[in-house]
C-alpha cells in the first residue's frame, strides 16, 4: 500500500464526520491551533463546502505566546483560503477557576463572532478522549446522568446557533497522525501537562485506570448510555411538566400531578420550572436535590405550605395545592 493511499484510508473517518456540516451549515470552526482543531481546519479546506468558511482563534491572554499563537494559525487559514478572526479575551483574569472562565469566555467570544459574520454552527475539534476525560472528571465530581452524559456532540449554544463537535467519537491519535502525514505543525498548549489544573491531574492518572479496565471506549460508552437514558428521562419530565401546568401566564404547577411522580422526573420538572421562571446562577444538581428531596418532596405529601428560594427563584407550594416560580423579590440591603 502506498503512502498516499495510507493517508487517504487514515483521511476516511474524519472526512465522513465533517462532511454533513460542510453542505449544509454557515460555518464558523474554533481553532486553538492545537492538534485536534488544525487537523479539523485542514479537513474542512481540503473537502470544501457549500458556503464560505470562517475559522476564529480566541487569545486568552495567559501566556505571552498566546498573540503569536493566533496570528499564525490566521496565517495558516488564509493560506487554505478560509477567512480568519482573531478573538480577544480583554479584561481582568479571575484568580480562581481560570479555565472554567476562558472556556465561559471563549464561547461568548465565538458565539458573538458568529453572530457578526452570520454562521448558524461553530465546529469544535474536540474528542473521543477529551469525552473520555470529562466524564472521568464528572464521575469524580458526583455528577448524575445528565453531567455523566458528557459533551453532546450538537447542542443549541444561543438562538439559532449551535455548537457540534464531529470528531467526538474519533480518538486524539487519529488527528494527530492526521496532522503528521501532512506536515502540519500544531501548538502545543503547556497547560495541558500543567498540574495546577484538574484536568492535567487527571490525565496523569488515565494509564492506571486503563489498566484496571476503566479506558476511553468505555468512559465514552458510558456517555452514550447516559445520553440515551437523560433524553428519555427528559421527555417524561417534559409531558408532566407541560400536563401539571395550571396557567400559561405564570410558571404554577398543579401539586396533585407532582405528588405521584417518580423522583428523578419530579427533580427535572422542578429544573425545568426553574429555567422558564428565569433561575440564574450555575445549575447544581446537589441544591436542586436538597429542595425537592429534602423540602419539596415531603410537603407535596402532606399538603403542607412550602416556600425556598433557589437561583433567585421562589419556589412557593401553597395550601391550595399550586406550587408557583416567580422571580424572588430583592433583598435589602443590611442596614
């Protein structure tokens, strides 16, 4: 077998999974010039696509290699005929959570940026191992099935646009061989190895856990059975929230269809109470268990009066039997 048909046969699988954006999507690909997100870049050139293709690259501005970074991955896109922004986290860098913060950022820099140039989808090089590794990170966490679930490969990031990752269920060696079998050069991010981040952390224990079983087909196997069974659980949670509605002007339950639900849809109905009321704040599935299992729960039983407040949201169940979700009044300041 020749090399060339060698880098076809290793091209097949990263073709086949980009191919169904590139006819029909306005696209805008995040590049960080790293392995995974060049190789996705060179792929999108190479194939072609029904509309013209953007490429962005956020400078975080945590290292001082980071404008150079971006510049030469504008280089490398314009090279390959695609168009290139270079997206500027400004402002001061919280101390604590800094990639949970530039991830927030870069999303908010790519989604505005897409909004400007008009592209329905952002492409992402994510995969199969970084599925891998966040459904480590959140079995560690104690996440339930919806975080166990992992990175969705499409889901909505802001009206009408949506974030997909193609390659999630390719392994990072396959791109990076990608990038070796065509002379490209990517990045090579030292946060990746840096242990003060958990995620570097974790990386370092993967060969153990490998050798104990625990390996990236199986994390991403988990994934997908976790998808599976979150999505169901959902449209249960869904009819009974919509079938326990007693008015389409305010967010109230009827407490008489709660009373009879199982537990884990009883927990989604309340979240998706929650989210139509206007609930801000992170979503965190240990608070949302305490007010339904500790508080709720046991005040549908009895008919008992209930009030709690949770992401500025009162949650109030009254002796009539409706259980209410309205914005929670401002608290004073002290005096």
């Amino acid at each position: 077998m020749s090399a060339e048909q060698t880098n076809e046969d290793r091209d097949t699988p990263l073709a086949a999974a980009l191919r169904p954006y590139l006819s029909s999507c306005r696209l805008l690909i995040a590049v960080s010039g790293g392995p995974d997100s060049t190789a996705l870049m060179h792929v999108a050139a190479r194939l072609g696509a029904a509309h013209s293709v953007h490429v962005a690259t956020v400078d975080h501005g945590l290292r001082p290699e980071s404008t150079v970074e971006a510049r030469n991955v504008g280089l490398a896109a314009r090279s390959l005929g695609l168009n290139h922004h270079t997206l500027t986290w400004e402002g001061d860098k919280p101390s604590r959570g800094i990639q949970a913060a530039a991830r927030n950022a870069r999303y908010t820099l790519l989604a505005d940026c897409a909004s400007r140039i008009g592209a329905d989808t952002i492409l992402t090089g994510h995969t199969a191992d970084d599925q891998a590794e966040t459904v480590l990170m959140r079995l560690f966490a104690g996440s339930g099935p919806a975080g166990l679930a992992g990175m969705r490969r499409d889901r909505t990031l802001a009206p009408g646009l949506r974030l997909a990752r193609p390659f999630l269920h390719i392994p990072k060696s396959d791109l990076v061989a990608y990038c070796a079998a065509h002379g490209l050069t990517p990045i090579r991010d030292p946060s990746n190895i840096d242990e003060r981040f958990a995620r570097a952390r974790l990386r370092r224990l993967i060969p153990d856990l490998e050798n104990e079983g625990l390996d990236r087909e199986r994390l991403c196997r988990l994934a997908a059975r976790m998808t599976r069974d979150e999505e169901a659980l959902l449209m249960a949670a869904s009819g009974a929230y919509a079938a326990s509605r007693v008015s389409a002007d305010a967010v109230s339950l009827d407490a008489g269809a709660l009373v009879v639900l199982p537990d884990a849809i009883l927990l989604r109905v309340v979240d998706l109470a929650l989210c139509e009321a206007g609930g801000g704040g992170t979503r965190r599935l240990e608070r949302l268990e305490r007010l339904v299992f500790e508080g709720l729960r046991p005040a549908l039983g009895t008919g008992t009066p209930f009030r709690r407040t949770l992401r500025d949201i009162l949650v109030d169940l009254t002796a009539d039997g409706v259980l209410s979700f309205k914005r929670a009044p401002a608290r004073r300041p002290p005096s």
